[in-house]
C-alpha cells in the first residue's frame, strides 16, 4: 500500500491533538459572567461531580496540573522525609518529582517483562519499615494489571497511587484507570486526551482520603492547618466540563486508529503490541509496539520517518538515568528492555485519514525491513 502522503525527519507527524470546538467559549462566558474565576461557586463542583460520575468514582478533586494531583496524594499518606515510595523504573520525570518535592526517598521498582506492571518479586525486596506509598503508572495509557502486588502491599498496609496521567478512558480488569488503587491522579495538560490546557484531578472511593485531599489542595480551608493553592480555576474547570462529554468519540477513533495499523503488521514479524489482558482496553494515548529484535534499527528508521519514538525524541529511559535519580540507581532490567524496544505512534482523531494510511504503510514496512519512502 503506497499513499501520496509522505512525512520524513524534518517534516515530522503532528502527535499533538488540539480538540474541535464543543461549546468551551459558551462555557467560559458563563463563568465570566458569572464574576467568580477562581474555581466560581457553581462551575468546580459542577465539574468535580462529572467527573466522578463519568469514571465511576465516589469523589474527584479537580487540582492546577498533574503534579499538584501527585504531590497531594502523597501528602495524604504522610510522605515525608525520611520515607520511601516505591515508584516504577518506567517512569518519567513528572512522576517522581513530587517524591522529592516531599523530601523523601523514591525507590525505582522493575517491571514484569514487556509489560509496565510493578514485578512482585522486585516489590518485595524493596518494601521496608519506611515505604509510605506505591505508585503504579499505565503509562502511554497502556492498562498495567497490578492484582499480583496488591495482596503484598495491602499485607504490608502500604497504599497504591496510581499515575494515570495518560491513563483517561483506559480500562484494566473492565474498570477505569485511576480506580483501582487508594487514589487516582491525573493530569488534563494540553497533551491529555482530556486538556484544560494546564489542569489535573483526582479520583478516590473513600471520602475521609478525598476531605483530606481538598483540605490541603485548597489552603487548609483558611481553617489554620497547612495546605497549598492547587484549587483549578473556574474558566479552565468550564473547559474540561464541555471536553469531557467528546472523551468517549475520541476513544472510539484512537482505537480505529490503532487497529488499522495493527492489521497491517506482517504476522511473526518483529513488532507487535504492548501487551494487556482479556479484560483491558487502552485509550491508545499512544499506539505502543514492540520490537522483538533489531530495537536500535526499528527505532531509528521510525526516527528517519518522522515518527520518533520517545527513546529518542524525549530521550526516554529508566528513571535512575536521570540526573536527579541516579543516587538511586538500580537494576532493573526489564524497565530498560522495554525503554529501548517501546515504539510510540501517533493515533489521534486529528490526523487525517491519509496520514494514518501512511503510518500504516510506513510500519509495515519497517517491520519488514524495508526503507521508508
């Protein structure tokens, strides 16, 4: 298959989704209307209740951005100086960052082979007397199934935070990323299947952890106890309230996306799909191949397309590469496999349908080892 279509380095595939218009400015003049911007007397919990509702949670607590969502989280669970998180090898920066900004110690933890779940075995060699928290990251919105650690971290009364950043939509074992673990975080950055532009939320069944959360997000409530300003504003909540109700389409066509180029892989050839279970559905934030074999060939001639994959793009690789994260540094030789062999495509309903007919082309031929035209 051949399209007249052709991207190559210097003209790379746009991978960035800019959502149509649904109706956000009459959002937004409703809350200036309305005088209130700072989170408004209606609009905030209008939002908050949606989105609980829409991910099958009993609360939401809409924060400034996905770090905040982090940081708060693990407030909550009193991370503090002088504990450790367990945190996957797999993850970005964004995601350990707000371990430190709580002045505690992260522990990077491998994964099971080809897969961004955390390795039982490494969990359990890592626990300690001073792991506070885990987090758990279905990274590039990929479900990660972590039902083999949690009777370990629940025995050993630690909490799961999961990252879900990327994760909105994503299904693990039929339920929403974000709802599995003590605590759902996410962010709604201009990148997110979700954008408020700059934003973030987060999702949790027990509500004494969601009082205490909102708590600390919004000053202490003036009260006299200690908390921050992560409160989102009103015009950015009247974004995200319109943006969610195209969330489900938007799925709908990443997956069609995604399976058009799926179909076209060559059988027995050297990429295939991150796996998942029975029971998942990614959100496909990312389509994610694998390469069984010839990863630093694979990678580069994707490169040479202008389909760059994270490991050079972004310069993705285990977190303890980093420099903030190399004291502490661990083995963890899953985490690198899948760093190197992990392909990211574009799948987003804004390319148009002769660019995904020539990613589909340009990865088949790449599986077959041919050179991209």
């Amino acid at each position: 298959m051949t399209t007249d279509t052709a991207y190559d380095l210097d003209n790379p595939v746009d991978d960035r989704y800019s959502p149509p218009p649904c109706g956000e400015l009459d959002e937004i003049r409703a809350v200036l209307d309305d005088g209130r911007l700072s989170g408004g007397a209606h609009i905030l919990p209008v939002y908050e209740r949606t989105l609980a509702h829409r991910f099958g949670a009993a609360r939401a607590i809409a924060v400034n951005s996905g770090t905040s969502a982090l940081h708060a989280a693990l407030i909550a669970f009193d991370v503090r100086p002088g504990t450790e998180v367990l945190v996957p090898a797999t993850a970005p920066l964004p995601t350990a960052m707000p371990i430190l900004t709580c002045g505690a110690t992260p522990v990077p933890v491998d994964t099971l082979p080809n897969s961004l779940a955390l390795d039982p075995t490494d969990v359990d060699r890592k626990l300690t007397a001073r792991t506070r928290a885990a987090i758990t990251l279905p990274l590039w919105g990929y479900p990660n199934d972590e039902r083999p650690i949690t009777g370990l971290l629940a025995d050993a009364g630690v909490p799961v935070i999961e990252d879900a950043a990327q994760a909105h939509g994503t299904r693990i074992a039929n339920q929403h990323a974000g709802t599995l673990g003590h605590v759902g975080c996410f962010s709604t950055h201009d990148r997110k299947l979700l954008s408020t532009g700059e934003g973030g939320f987060i999702l949790t069944n027990d509500h004494e952890l969601a009082d205490r959360i909102d708590y600390y997000t919004h000053l202490g409530h003036l009260r006299g106890g200690h908390g921050v300003n992560y409160k989102l504003a009103g015009p950015l909540a009247a974004i995200g309230l319109r943006r969610l109700t195209h969330l489900d389409a938007q799925l709908t066509q990443r997956r069609r996306n995604a399976e058009r180029i799926l179909a076209a892989l060559p059988p027995g050839g050297p990429l295939r799909e991150l796996p998942y279970g029975v029971q998942d559905k990614p959100n496909y934030y990312n389509l994610v191949l694998i390469a069984a074999a010839r990863q630093p060939e694979i990678a580069a001639a994707f490169h040479a397309a202008g389909l760059s994959p994270d490991s050079i793009r972004w310069r993705y690789q285990p977190l303890y590469h980093q420099p903030l994260f190399q004291p502490y540094a661990t083995a963890c030789p899953n985490a690198e496999h899948l760093a190197t062999a992990a392909i990211q495509l574009p799948v987003h309903p804004q390319l148009a349908e002769t660019t995904v007919a020539w990613i589909t082309d340009q990865t088949a031929r790449i599986a077959q080892g041919e050179t991209t035209a």
